[in-house]
C-alpha cells in the first residue's frame, strides 16, 4: 500500500504459525508471524532524494566491482574475504551474462 507504520505503537493483532498459535504462553519467531497494524495511523512512505539515491548506488558499486578486472557484477562480491571477483580468485575468464557491460559511459544507476 505504500505505507509506513508511521504513529503505530505496537501490532493491533499477530499471525502466529499454526504450532504457536496452540500455545499462547511461547513466543512465536517463525518467518510465518505476521503483524497487524491500523491503517488509519500509517503514514505515506519516505521518497528518498536524487543525492540519497546516487550515494546509495555508489555504495554498492564499491561493493559489487572487483578491484583487479573493474567489472561490475549483479551481486556483493567477497572482498573482505577473497579480495575480487571468483573468476579472478580462480584465474577463468568470466561469462559475459555475469557482469554488467555498458558501451556508454554511466554517470548513474539509480533504481527508481
């Protein structure tokens, strides 16, 4: 609906799995638990701003480039761990689906 929950205190109801839902008495953290909230209180969601995304964007093409081929790849790339992209790590050339290629230069990518 494009809210937020906006002045909602607290859940008017919880959908609790049908195990939980037997025992009041447990706390329910399955990913089946849902909360309830009042629409009347919810507030339109925060648009964020054209710098707020493209600094956005910037984070994840440092996190998604690989510092030795500077191909930049659909997902986070191990650089804590591995220091570049697999095909580097592995010394194979990568396919071309796996990475993005532009033929002009890209001042931004922002998703909205």
């Amino acid at each position: 609906m494009g809210l937020s929950p906006g002045d909602n205190v607290g859940p008017v109801a919880i959908l609790r799995c049908r195990l939980c839902a037997t025992r009041p008495q447990w706390s329910c953290r399955h990913p089946t638990r849902g909360f309830l909230l009042r629409v009347d209180l919810a507030r339109p969601k925060h648009v964020p701003a054209l710098a707020q995304e493209l600094a956005l964007d910037r984070a994840m093409a440092a996190r998604s480039t690989c510092s030795r081929c500077s191909r930049r790849y659909d997902y986070c790339l191990p650089l804590r761990t591995v220091g570049s992209c697999d095909p580097c790590a592995q010394g194979y050339e990568p396919t071309p689906g796996t990475y993005v290629t532009t033929t002009v230069p890209v001042t931004h990518r922002l998703a909205a």
